[in-house]
C-alpha cells in the first residue's frame, strides 16, 4: 500500500452539526495492485491491530458489485468519542507507523483510490454495534439546490420504511474529504435476508410513495455491495 475513504454543502453541514457526538468514522477505499488481493488484505490486517492499539474500531470490506477492474476494498475506521479519535492521529508518526510504511513501501500492494470521513445522522450508535453486520450495500445521494430538509426528511422516512421490513439502515454526511453527500447504508444478517428485503421493497406501495414524493430533492451519484471481511472484536 502506498499510503491509507458543493451543492447544498453549508445547509448539510448546518443538519450535521447536531450528530457531533455520534459515531464518526473514515473510510479509505483501496485496490489491489493485482488479481489477487491476499497482499492488500494482508496490509490492512496488520494496520488493523496498529489502529485498534490507539483507540480505533476498523473494519474491513470486500466490495462485489459496483468494483471496477482489480479487488477492491474499504478500510472503515470508526470512533465513539472525539477523544479515542485524537488518540489516533497522535500515533500518526510513531515508530510503528514507520516501520508499517517502509515494509509496506518495499512492496506496494495496493493503490488509494479516496478518502473521506463521515458523521452518523444516528447519534446513539456506536463502533460495536457494527461488529456483526453481514452483506451490505450503500447509496450516495447528492442533496439537490434547496433541498436539504426534504432530503432529511425523507431519508429518515425511508429509514423507518426499510428497518421494518427487515435492513440496518444507518446514514451519514460527508466532512473533510467529501462534498455534502449523503450516504445510505444497508445491511443485513446475510445474503438471503437482503434477498427478502428486495421482494418486499418490489412490492411496497408505501415506498414507492415516499420515492414519488421525494422525487428532485437529490440525485443518485453510485451505489455498491459487499461484505465485510473483518471487524474488530467479531
């Protein structure tokens, strides 16, 4: 690895200054420098037990659909505190780090594509609450021109909607690294449960009311699936 993931921004960052206690984390989306990915996933385990040392929560995940060319993966980092995250980035250049970075520099494995991080709209969750989650799948949205509280709205809507036909919905606003958008984050208990949950959602009227009602508040930027591979403490 060679180093470690607007319209409407200020009326976003306006609704996200409220979640300042929630979950916050960041994300760094990598590729693999080849076919195979052993070597990248290798990396990001070792970087994982440097991370969880000083006060982070990491995750590791496999995207399936939604990759371009070579494996892919995201490299989660989550905090319950403003302190745990500060803990971290003071380990930045400790004598750990460095060696990570020469053995790492010797044999790039994978390639950084961005990085950003994100605050929970939910502020009562927490890193562990994540440590079970199974497949997922995540929508970017960008919050069109005046939009914002209608975006708000219905994003906490469909929230309701999807967890009680069966998803963990939790969803975030973008800060340093990213423009404003918002990221809707699905997940389930495994493949067949996100299986069900799409034949619900097919034939769900009270869905497809809200995606009528909503029409023009935001526009769909990507959407992506997988799996995690690894999670502190699971």
């Amino acid at each position: 690895m060679k180093h470690l993931l607007s319209v409407g921004l200020a009326t976003l960052l306006t609704l996200s200054s409220s979640f300042v206690t929630a979950e916050r984390l960041e994300v760094f989306r990598w590729q693999a420098s080849s076919s195979s990915p052993v070597a990248l996933v290798q990396g990001m385990m070792a970087a994982a037990k440097i991370h969880e040392a000083n006060g982070a929560t990491v995750g590791i995940y496999r995207m399936d659909v939604g990759a371009s060319g070579r494996p892919t993966f995201d490299y989660v980092l989550r905090w319950d505190s403003g302190t745990a995250w500060a803990k971290t980035k003071e380990s930045n250049n400790s004598e750990e780090w460095q060696a990570f970075w020469t053995q790492a520099a010797e044999a790039p494995s994978g390639d950084l594509m961005f990085s950003l991080e994100a605050a929970n709209w939910d502020a009562s969750v927490m890193s562990a609450d994540f440590r079970q989650d199974g497949p997922y799948r995540v929508y970017v949205w960008q919050p069109n021109p005046g939009k914002a509280a209608t975006v708000y709205a219905s994003f906490n809507e469909a929230k309701r909607i999807h967890t009680n036909a069966g998803a963990k919905v939790n969803i975030y606003s973008e800060g340093v690294g990213g423009i404003g958008n918002v990221h809707y984050v699905i997940t389930f208990d495994s493949w067949q449960d996100m299986a069900d949950f799409g034949d619900k959602m097919a034939v769900s009227e009270e869905f497809r009311f809200l995606q009528a009602a909503a029409a023009g508040a935001a526009t769909p930027l990507s959407s992506i699936q997988g799996e995690p591979v690894y999670y502190t403490n699971r």
